[in-house]
C-alpha cells in the first residue's frame, strides 16, 4: 500500500510502515526514521517520511470514555472526526473545531493543531485538548496535560508528529441542538468590504470564511462572505449524522490539461454567480456546511498525476490595513496562476499555545494550484517574502515547498521546540527545512 | 436486549461487528486470546452504548477446554441469542505446502477448533430452542487454488460442516449462517496488494449483521463476489489447473 500526501506531491521513496497493533505496545526499535501518519491529508510533505518508516495509526481507533454531562471524550488518537461526528451527534456534541474535510485523525489534528471556521471564537483544536499520552521511541509513556508535563503538551499540540506518537487525547466537545446550520451568504467586492464584513460577523456569528475569486478580479478582490450559527431549536431540532456510505469517488487521476486556466476561471465565474442575489439566508446541513469537498472522496485525483499544492499562509492585517494581502492577489494575477478554490478567513485573538502552531491574529489565506514546476515555486517563493515581511506565517500541513529561513523566520520558537523532538522521529518536511 | 457471544473478539471484523450491536445497546460476551485487547476494546463497546460487556481470554485451539468454557458461559448467561465465529488466521501459505506444524496451525485455528466450539455450542443451542450460529468463512473454500490451498480447505471444510449443522438443526429453531467473505482490508491482510475488489470492515459488518438479522443461508460479502465465484466456479478443471492463481 502506499502512503502518498494529499497533494501528491513532493513523491517519496522508500517507505516503510509499521502499524501499531494497540495503545499499550511500545514503539519497535528501528534502523530508520519514524513518522506517525493519520489519514494523509497533509498536502505536502509534513506526513512523508522518505527513506524511513510511518507508524500507522488505524488499529487505535477505540473510545475510552465519554462524559454525557459534560461533553469530555477520551479516546485512541487513530480515530477519526468522521467516526466521532457518528457517536456525539445522536448524543447532541459536535467537534469544537474542525478542519475542512472530516477524514482527518485525532492524533494528526493535534499534530498539526488545525484550526476551522469558528477560530475568532473557539480558537484552534488544540486549545479543547485536556490531556494525551505521548509514547516516547524509548518506550517511556508521557501524560501531558497544561500542568503534566506540560513542555511536552506544548510542543506536541503543533509539533508535526516528531515529539513522539500519541496514543490518545482527551478533549471536549460542544453541545448542540440541531445539526443544521443557519448560515447567510453575502457578496463582496473589495477587500476593505470582507473586513468589514468579519469585524461586523464576528460578535454575532460562531462561523465565518469566505470564498474568494482571485483569477477573475479586475482591480481588487470579490467573493462570497458565508457566516452561521447552530439551529436553535425552534429554526431545527434534529440531530442528523451525515452518511459516508454513499460516496461519489474519483478513481483515477483526470488528465491535466482539464485544469488549464481557462477552466478555472470559468469554475470561479460559475460559483460567483451562482449567488446573484447580493444576500441569502437558509439552513444547511453542517455536513456541506463544513464539508464541501467530502462528498467527491478522492477529489485530489482531479489535478492529475503531478498533483498540486496548497499554500496558506496568515499575515496580521491590521497596522497595512490589508497591503500586503492585496500584493500577494496582484502578484498571483500577473503571474496567471490560476487557483481554484482560494479561501479567506480572519483568525481571531485568542493565541495559539502550540509552540509551532501556524494560526495567529490575522487574515488567512489558502489556494490550490495545480503542480506547475518552477514556475509556480518561484511564485510562491515570492509570496513567501512578502508573508515574511509582515511577521506573518505559511501553514507546514500544507507546505511542500518553503525554504528553511522562512521556516525559521515562520515559527520563532523552533529552537525551544527542537528540545522536544524524539531522538528516533524525523519527516520529509523536517529534514527540508531544518 | 439481545446477547451476543463474539469469538474471535479482537479480530478487525469482530470488533466492527460488536460495534453495531453495542450502539444498539445489546450485551456482549467476548472471546479472544488477548486480555489487554478484550479490555481496549470492552471499554470502547461501553462507550458506544453497549449494555454489559464480559470477556473470556484463553486461547481458542486449547481445544480441552471448550466443553467447560461453553458450560460456563451458558449457566453465567442462561441463553445466548447470536453466536459469531469469527476467528482465523491466513498463516504462511507456501510454508504451509511443506511444513507440518504450519499446515496444522492453519487447519486447526481454521476449522477444528470451530468444529470442537460448535459441537458443544449447538448442543446449549438447541436446549434452548431459538438462536443464530454465525461462522465467517471464505470464498477460498469455494474452489482450491495453488496460491492458498490448505487455508481454503480448511474453509470448504466449514463450509461443508456448517450446511450440514443448519440442515440439523433447522427442526430445532435454530438458524445457521455461513458467511463467506472476500478479501477485506484488515491487520490480517496487512502485507497484501489492495485492490478495488477489497472490503472495508465497517461494511462488511453491516452486512454480517444484516445476514444475522434477515436469516440468511448463505451470503458472500462484499457481495460482488458472488458473481466472481460463479465465474472461477465454471471454469473447467482443465483449463484451470493451468492457471496461475
Ligand atoms: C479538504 C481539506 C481541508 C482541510 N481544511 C483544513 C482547515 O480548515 N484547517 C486546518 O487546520 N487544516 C485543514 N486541512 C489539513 C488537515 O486538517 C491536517 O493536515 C490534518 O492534520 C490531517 O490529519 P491526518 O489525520 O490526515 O494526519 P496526517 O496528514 O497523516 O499527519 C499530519 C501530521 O500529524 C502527525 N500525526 C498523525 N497522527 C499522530 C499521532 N498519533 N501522534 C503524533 N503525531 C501524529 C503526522 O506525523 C503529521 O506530522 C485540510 C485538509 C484537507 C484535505
């Protein structure tokens, strides 16, 4: 079997896998690196080992303990949000906090501390954390909590599985009536008009992101703001589970000339009209709410064999008032490369605790491209320096690409966190840009 | 509330199984080799909703002690309604065509040792009058192929044997399950290609229960291959002891 990343690329070789049979068994004394791997929805190389050997989580996929009164669940780190989305609904929980796709593991959003679209107010996935365990490669069981070792909960919330392997977390989940969203849709054509959108949703509304069109824009940015809230229960009562069963999947790579940038603009075209009307309300279901790509499973498959990258970065806006966001849109038109989804987002105050967690008060900002070589790297190299100049940050889980002083210039703390990595731990990602 | 004895427990299968039956807060009884597993995964039967768990660990092809630990489980329980065989191991095949000791492993944790639980099982069965053996088997019993012959004929022995165990015990009431599975993708299969032709756990174990619940016979899972067997099962002796499969 093989263990490629989301974005299919960079491609590695040789690598191997050990799947941990249960949370009690110690780690096996390798000749190789090691990596502990979710479910690869990293894009980049953050869940590649290459030359070394990927410690599979899938068979510590169990509960432990779940708290009905107060929401605490304790279970394996293989799980799934998926499977967990499953068990807490019917019960009235949600996740805290959720990325954008639910085929992601415990284990791998603790690593990677992902954030979704409730930042402004419930901060990042580390932050509902209580506790975990962290297997040491020397066989030494660490529980790290904000007072057990709390070094090592710090540096293992962010660290991109090389503290160790955690075998499991404990976390909190939210209570919900419905399962239905109540969200509005709102068009905007300037950048000055999204931020004033977010300060003015922020107060009032648990989600917001928005979906920009970044090919199409003649002088400044448009797009669509989407913001909601949970049903209260006189707008849905329901606790209704999504259904995986019936998936639609992509079972080959499509060719690549489908994606030139003739067709991503016209997809862009296409999504921003589908909203004519300037403002809409009504209620959705949470599952395309915050899973719109789901439902296709291996919609990665669609940019071919090259595969493509992601790059999300986050830069604080408010001393530019948005400058250099607006630098990075117009380097990206001129150098016509084209993205098809590109997402907008503020995160809000609350500080990360993670010692290389990416989010941080500001604007965020994720496009696809698909793999075009140099080309494209030398572009986003680019981006890169004007991220650079503004303190701000590129997300690692979806880099394959950045330079080390970047890296290092990214996440000021790496030296702390370097005291934390396991001796017997490494990545692709990590001997790149380290 | 329904009881439900699982053997085999810590099999990937087994667990997806027991995970339905516990969602919907039936009891269960397990049985496997590993004591520390059967406790990962009694906790993990609880959290989703199970209503009692219990576990039993000893090695099942400690075939002298079957008869006691079926007694045992009977006057603890007083009626078991759903009995699931689900343990097996795929062995080392080309070992297996040489080697004695390999060969009767994967005869006996295949089919004696099922053979020796359910002489004793059908017996506490029909005291009782009502209930539903399963026993997953394989599409590899249907037809002997070089690449794993002894594995397959250990399950075309169960094959044999359950047919006959349902044809004796229909006039009791109780119903007897074959179940035969394709390939899943699973810690047994770890170190084998995946193909599209490869069944998850979690749905083969909706179909498991599905089987269980609708008094099935006999049922391939995933159930494509029920046609692929048809098609291996018409291919002429001549012709297929040439094939390379
Ligand atoms: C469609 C899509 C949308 C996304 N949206 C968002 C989003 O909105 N916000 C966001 O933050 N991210 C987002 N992501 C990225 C994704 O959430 C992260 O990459 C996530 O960490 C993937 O989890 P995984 O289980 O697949 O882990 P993997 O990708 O397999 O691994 C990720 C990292 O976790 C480590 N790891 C995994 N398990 C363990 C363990 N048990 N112990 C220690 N370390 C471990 C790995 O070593 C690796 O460094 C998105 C990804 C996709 C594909």
């Amino acid at each position: 079997m093989e263990y490629p990343s989301w974005g299919f690329y960079p491609v590695v070789k040789n690598q191997d896998t050990y799947i941990l049979p249960n949370r009690i068994t110690s780690i096996p004394s390798l000749t190789t690196s090691l990596l502990p791997r979710g479910l690869g929805r990293s894009y980049g190389d953050s869940c590649l080992n290459e030359n070394g050997t990927l410690i599979i989580t899938s068979q510590l996929n169990h509960f432990i303990s779940f708290d009905e009164s107060s929401g605490v669940l304790c279970c394996e780190s293989g799980i799934t949000f998926d499977e967990i989305l499953k068990f807490a609904i019917p019960r009235g929980w949600f996740l805290p906090v959720t990325p954008g796709t639910k085929f992601v593991t415990v284990g791998g959003a603790i690593a990677n501390d992902v954030h979704g679209k409730n930042h402004h107010c419930a901060g990042n996935f580390g932050h509902h954390v209580l506790s975990f365990e962290l297997l040491r490669s020397n066989g030494e069981r660490l529980r790290c909590s904000r007072i057990d070792n709390s070094d090592f909960f710090f540096a293992t919330i962010g660290g991109l599985g090389l503290t160790g392997l955690i075998t499991w977390a404990e976390f909190k989940l939210t209570k919900i009536q419905s399962s239905f969203i109540s969200q509005e849709q709102i068009q905007f054509d300037s950048l000055a008009d999204f931020l004033t959108l977010s300060e003015q949703s922020e107060k009032d509304f648990e989600f917001t992101v928005s979906w920009v069109d970044c090919v199409n824009t003649a002088k400044d940015v448009r797009g669509i703001f989407i913001r909601g809230n949970y049903c209260k229960p006189s707008e849905s009562a329901v606790l209704k589970v999504h259904n995986t069963d019936t998936f639609k999947t992509v079972p080959l790579f499509f060719p690549e000339w489908i994606l030139n940038s003739f067709s991503i603009r016209a997809f862009n075209e296409l999504y921003y009209r589908k909203n004519l009307s300037h403002h809409k309300s009504n209620i959705v279901h949470y599952e395309p709410f915050f899973y719109p790509l789901d439902s296709i499973y291996h919609w990665n498959k669609i940019y071919g064999k090259r595969g493509f990258l992601q790059y999300q970065f986050v830069i604080p806006y408010k001393n530019d008032q948005g400058a250099a966001l607006s630098e990075i849109f117009s380097l990206l038109q001129r150098s016509q490369m084209g993205s098809f989804l590109a997402v907008l987002k503020t995160f809000g105050s609350i500080p990360s605790e993670g010692m290389l967690s990416f989010p941080k008060e500001g604007i965020t900002l994720a496009l696809d491209f698909p793999n075009h070589g140099e080309s494209l790297y030398e572009v986003l190299e680019q981006c890169d320096q004007i991220v650079r100049s503004v303190n701000g940050a590129v997300y690692p889980a979806k880099d394959a690409r950045m330079r080390k002083e970047s890296f290092a210039e990214f996440y000021p703390r790496l030296n702390e966190f370097e005291k934390y990595i396991d001796p017997n731990f490494s990545s692709s990602l990590w001997r790149r840009v380290k | 509330m329904k009881k439900i004895l699982v053997i085999g427990a810590t099999s990937a299968i087994a667990q997806e199984v027991a995970k339905l039956y516990a969602a919907n807060s039936e009891e269960l009884i397990l049985w496997g080799r590993n004591s520390e597993m059967l406790h990962i995964i009694s906790q993990d039967l609880l959290v989703r909703g199970g209503k009692k768990i219990s576990s039993i660990s000893h090695d099942l092809n400690d075939l002298a002690i079957h008869e006691s630990k079926i007694n045992e489980i009977w006057n603890t329980h007083s009626k078991i309604d759903i009995v699931l065989l689900a343990h097996g191991v795929l062995g080392n095949p080309r070992k297996a065509e040489v080697n004695q000791a390999e060969m009767l492993h994967l005869l006996n944790s295949n089919f004696v040792s099922h053979v020796s639980l359910l002489t004793f099982i059908s017996q506490k069965m029909v005291q009782q009058g009502f209930g539903t053996i399963a026993v997953i088997s394989s599409v590899a019993g249907d037809r002997g192929k070089q690449s794993n012959y002894v594995y397959g004929s250990a399950k075309a022995g169960m094959t044999a044997y359950t047919d006959g165990l349902r044809n004796r015990l229909f006039p009791t009431g109780v119903h007897v399950l074959n179940l035969k599975l394709g390939p899943v993708d699973t810690p047994m299969t770890k170190d084998h290609k995946k193909t599209a032709l490869f069944g998850k756990a979690p749905s083969v174990a909706k179909g498991i229960v599905s089987a269980i619940e609708k008094k099935k016979n006999t049922v391939y899972l995933p159930m494509i291959w029920r046609y692929i067997m048809i098609i291996i099962n018409s291919i002429p002796e001549a012709v297929f002891k040439r094939l390379k499969i």
